[in-house]
C-alpha cells in the first residue's frame, strides 16, 4: 500500500484532478448547448472561409465615356505613407496631363483630413455621389458591403499592391461585360508580393495578377525586374523606374562638422520583411559584447514610437520623422541599419548611404547595394551574429576617425538623378497603343 504524504498533496491531487475533470464536462455541456443556439462562432477558432484583401469591387454602370485614370491604392493616410505609396503617387501624376478626369480610389483606409491636404488639387467625394463633377477625386472605398463605385467605358485602371490590382483587373473584365472594351492595366510592381506571406491562399492569388501577356508591367527599380525574370516572368511590355532621393532630401549636404554616436535603425514592427525582430537580435548581440554600446544612441524610426529593452541598451523609437527632422538625423548620424528581406532595394538604406552615413543592409537573391555604394556593407547572411560583427566594425571605423566624416557623398544617379523620366517614354507609348 502506497505512503501517504504527510502532507496531503496526494490528496489535494485528487480532489484538483476530480474538479478539474468535473469543469471540463461543464464546459462540453455548456459548448454544446451555445452551438445548438448557433453561437459557436464566437467561442471557437475562426476557419476561414474568405480571403480579406479580396472584398468584392462593386462597380455599377455611369453614362460619361470620357476618359478616367483610376489608381487604386490601399491607403494615404501617413501611417501607412512610405516610399512605395510615394512613387505611385508621382507616377500617376505623371500621366495626368494625357487624362482630363482622374481617381483615386483608397480600398483599405478612410484618408484622414491630414492626408487629403497632400492632395490639394483633388476632393473628397463619396463613391455613391453621381452628381460629383471635380475633375480630380479621392474616393474612400474600404468600406465597400453594398456599395458601388461609378465607372464609365473610359476609365482605366492603375494599380500598385496585389489585392489594388486584383480589383483593378476585375474592373476591367466587368467592363467588357458591359459591351465597352476591355483595356489591360499599368500595374506598377514594388516587390515580388507572394513572398508576402508563406504558401498560402494569398500568395496563389498574389501571383495570379502577374499577367506577363496582357498587362504593362512598370517595375520599381531593375533589380526587381531581373529578379521576376529569374521566377520566369517576363512582361511582354515594360517599363522601369530607377529609385531617386526624394526631393524633400535634396541636394545632399553633409555638415563638416563631426558625427553624433547614432545608430538610426529602420524599425516597422508591422512589415515582416524588414525584419525588425532580427534587427533586434543583432544590435542586442552587438552590445553585450562591445561595451561602447554605452557611449552610442539607438534609433528606431519609420514605425517604431516606443522604446525597446534590448537588455545590453535601449533601442529608443521616435517614429515616422517629417523629412525636415529625417534630413538632418540623416546629416548628423554615422551608422545606419536597414533590413530589407525582399528583391526591391527599398528606400532608407539608399538614404542612408546618399548621405554619407556607414550602412548595414542584407543581400537579397540578385540585390546587393554593396554594388551601388561603397559605404553599404551588404551583408550575405542576414543572421544576428553577421549584423553584430559589422556594427562592431563600422563602430571600429567611426571611432578610429574621432567621428569625422569618413564616406564622400556617392555619385550615383540616386543620389542626383530622375528615375522616372526614362520609364515615362515606353509608359506614354503603350498608353498611345493600348489605352
């Protein structure tokens, strides 16, 4: 016969394993009943059953042919508001001298008042206003359960992100339905979306709107280009834009005096390919084993508002900065550090490096920037031990310099450049042509 415990554990055991089994046939009785009474959606996992970025584009007939450009984008709103969005933007202005009457149409996010004050030549307008005659309209269509949005046989369609380009293909098909002709799209492409997300309903239906044969491809920068090639996708027609140093930024001047102890470190938690928890495993391998993370500062900017304990230091988060207040942390700061886990270059490490600072970023597939500047360290394996050892040795090259300025500004066309005038011609072509 057993030992008892002079204490009663075993029996404290029994009588916790018995209540314990007596909650678990309440809480089967209780899920049964609410699942009789058709609540079960609230207490159990959710199976999914649709796909969220593709909510119907509800579209209904309106008489003016005249013709429209339509970009779609998800959002203007200045959270969401980063170089991607930027460049579309620009293009599409571009075009605007060959349309009388033009759209955006916003899928995602209602635009706040401050976002529309960047768009002083368009108006608001409600997509089930059909008396709306602004030439140039901003359309909120996030909300789009029973809604429509007006569209006559001259509207043609611009998109940039997957799921705007989804909508925007289907617009074009329920166009045709209407007896007008079917026009292809100007889908502009700023990365390689699939890789988005892991093998998944998204991403089948992300490559689905690579149409190589039918659709006008513009690429944001040939690396991504050469990159889709690589995955076999090769648009019939194409155009591509070349990254150029926004104009807020312009010219590059660097201060001769010497460098702040900063770090500026691209940090938005909400995008996984920039990688922020490997960021953070790097920086904080790098400070527990160089003691001079005490004498340097650590700042996150982009989406980051808040500070980070990484144990050795503080990575601290001032947020989306103005571009006045990025220019100058731009000038006064010596290391930068930029992830990017994708084809496209993405902008802040081009920043960084136009303005002379020591920039640490990853290769990707065809991508290296180590090729475009010499103050890039463009690392082959993306791993915490890698971005450790080359912030100890730029921290090295800063230090044995006193912080005096150690890279020249670069000559690159990024830095001093117009991306966009050479992709304008082939875009202007194919409009003539298919348009």
């Amino acid at each position: 016969m057993p030992a008892i415990p002079a204490d009663g554990a075993g029996a404290r055991r029994s009588a916790g394993g018995v209540a314990a089994v007596k909650l678990l046939r309440v809480l089967r009785s209780g899920f049964a009943l609410l699942r009789e009474r058709g609540v079960s959606a609230v207490l159990e996992p959710q199976i999914a059953t649709a796909i969220p970025e593709i909510t119907p584009f509800g579209l209904r007939a309106q008489a003016d042919a005249s013709p429209r450009l339509n970009l779609l984008l998800p959002s203007i709103n200045p959270e969401h508001y980063f170089g991607g969005a930027d460049t579309a933007v620009k293009l599409y202005r571009e075009l605007l001298e060959r349309f009388a009457r033009s759209r955006i149409i916003l899928l995602d996010s209602h635009p706040r008042e401050e976002a529309l004050r960047r768009f002083p030549d368009h108006v608001a307008v409600d997509c089930g206003d059909d008396a709306a005659t602004a030439p140039r309209q901003i359309v909120a269509f996030n909300q789009r359960y029973g809604r429509t949005v007006p569209v006559g046989s001259g509207d043609r369609w611009m998109a940039t992100a997957w799921w705007t380009a989804y909508a925007a293909q289907r617009a074009a098909d329920w166009q045709q339905e209407q007896g007008w002709r079917r026009t292809p799209l100007l889908y502009f492409i700023q990365d390689f979306e699939p890789g988005f997300y892991p093998w998944s309903s998204q991403s089948a239906v992300a490559l689905s709107t690579y149409r190589p044969q039918s659709d006008l491809g513009v690429f944001n920068t040939s690396l991504l280009r050469d990159y889709f090639v690589g995955q076999g996708i090769s648009y019939r027609s194409q155009a591509v834009i070349e990254p150029g140093l926004n104009a807020s930024l312009r010219p590059v001047q660097i201060p001769a005096a010497p460098r702040e102890r900063t770090m500026l470190v691209y940090a938005r938690p909400s995008v996984p390919r920039n990688a922020l928890p490997l960021i953070c495993e790097g920086l904080r391998t790098w400070g527990w084993k160089d003691a001079r993370c005490r004498d340097w500062q650590v700042l996150g900017v982009g989406e980051l508002d808040r500070d980070l304990d990484l144990g050795p230091f503080v990575l601290r988060g001032i947020g989306k900065l103005s571009l006045q207040d990025y220019r100058e942390r731009l000038q006064r700061s010596a290391i930068g550090l930029s992830l990017m886990l994708s084809p496209h270059p993405s902008y802040p490490p081009l920043e960084m490096a136009a303005f002379g600072m020591s920039t640490i970023t990853n290769r990707f597939a065809n991508k290296d920037l180590g090729q475009w500047f010499a103050n890039v360290v463009s690392l082959e394996q993306a791993s915490p031990e890698a971005i450790a050892a080359a912030l100890r040795q730029e921290v090295d090259r800063w230090e044995n310099a006193q912080m005096t300025q150690c890279w020249p500004v670069p000559q690159h066309p990024f830095v001093d450049g117009d991306g966009q005038s050479g992709a304008l011609g082939p875009v202007r072509a194919w409009m003539d042509a298919s348009w």
